[in-house]
C-alpha cells in the first residue's frame, strides 16, 4: 500500500490554515459517512451515501484511491476512486456499473484508469478549494503509478434549471461557452478536467435528470 499524504497551507479570508490530504482509515468512516450527508442532501438519494461496509471494501481493495482532507484537525472531505480500463470506442457506462454500486467490487488492479467513484466536500469548508486538492491527490496517483488518464462522471446537477429549454448537449454547450455554470461540471472544468462525452441514465438523480458528463485529465507525460 502506498500511503499518500500532504500537507499545505489553504486561506480562509486572509488567514492561513493548514490542510493535510491523506489516505483514510476505518478511524475516519462515521465522520466519512456524516460528511456525505451533508454534501449531498436531499433530492439525492439516501441509499447512495457511503456505508461502513463499502468503506472498509474501499481500503481492502484500493486503499491508493481513499483519500480524505483534514482541515486544522477536522475531517472536511473525501474522495474516493477505483482503477478501471476505459476505451473511446466503447465510452457508455452507468455509475452502478463502473463502480459496483459504490463497493468498488469492479476494481481491476490491472486497469490503466483512475476512475473517480465520489467527492465530497463539507459545505462550510468549500472556500478553501479542497475539492481540487483531492483531485489533485488523485493527479499525483496517476503520475506516480504511469496511468493513463483520471475518468469521472460529473453529474449535471444544473440541468434541471434549463431541462425544458435545452437538450443536454445544448445546455453542456452553454456551460462550456460559460454563458451558465453548472455547480459540479464548471467545478470539475476549473479543476482541469476536460470533456469527453455525455452519458444518459448515469446515475439516478432528480438535478441532472440522470444525466453526466464523462470528464477526464490525461496524464501529461503519456
């Protein structure tokens, strides 16, 4: 196991306040699970926030993936992936499928592609950017470990806004014209990802009208 770990200094206002990224451990799931809860409230559902039991999978079977942000001591974010095999030829995909239902259960620790199975971050602790340290935590794993690329599904939790004006393609066009901002497709976009391709059906929730768009950061020295 190749446990990760840094540290740095974020701003809140002008103040400077330390921030430790590093891998999880089962000491850390009941403040996981609570964090979940707050991050992702109702419309999404309850039955796809984190488990204990999918938790400990995450650390038996790609504990590399597992990664949590500390602020000041305090527990504020996660992320966690699993490491898939990924073609252009073949890009659709649900969330259920890649991920195992969120166990990780389809981990193939022969895959070349880091795949973001969840992020999260505490709403009081957005200001600080913690959600692309994670990710950027997960850009070291693909450098170090000579993968191909990170892959994720950003959900287009927007869409419901404009989902009788735009078609999906039509609303994603918006967004990257930066005329709207979707919370988690401009995130991910400011975090360096690129777009590859819409998927239907992604994931079951109400914002998005189940809809995703894959998104990846290619490793630069491949």
């Amino acid at each position: 196991m190749k446990v990760y770990r840094k540290d740095y200094y974020a701003f809140k206002e002008s103040r400077p306040v330390k921030v430790t990224i590093r891998t999880y451990t089962p000491d850390d799931f009941q403040e996981l699970i609570q964090i979940q809860r707050e991050s992702f409230p109702p419309p999404f559902p309850e039955e796809l926030l984190w488990t204990e039991e999918q938790l400990e999978n995450h650390l038996r079977l790609y504990p590399e993936g597992a990664l949590c942000a500390e602020v000041e001591g305090i527990l504020a974010g996660s992320v966690t992936s699993l490491l898939t095999n990924f073609s252009y030829e073949d890009p659709d995909h649900t969330w259920e499928e890649v991920t195992g239902g969120g166990d990780i259960s389809a981990h193939d620790p022969e895959g070349t592609t880091l795949y973001v199975v969840d992020l999260c971050v505490r709403p009081g602790y957005r200001q600080l950017d913690l959600g692309k340290a994670l990710l950027q935590g997960l850009y070291d794993r693909v450098v170090a470990d000579q993968l191909d690329r990170l892959l994720g599904g950003g959900r287009m939790s927007g869409y419901h806004r404009y989902a009788e004006e735009a078609t999906p393609e039509e609303y994603m066009e918006n967004v990257l014209a930066g005329v709207w901002k979707d919370p988690v497709i401009t995130f991910m976009l400011r975090s360096g990802r690129t777009p590859v391709r819409i998927v239907k059906e992604y994931l079951e929730d109400a914002e998005s009208h189940n809809m995703a768009m894959l998104m990846e950061w290619k490793n630069p020295f491949k």
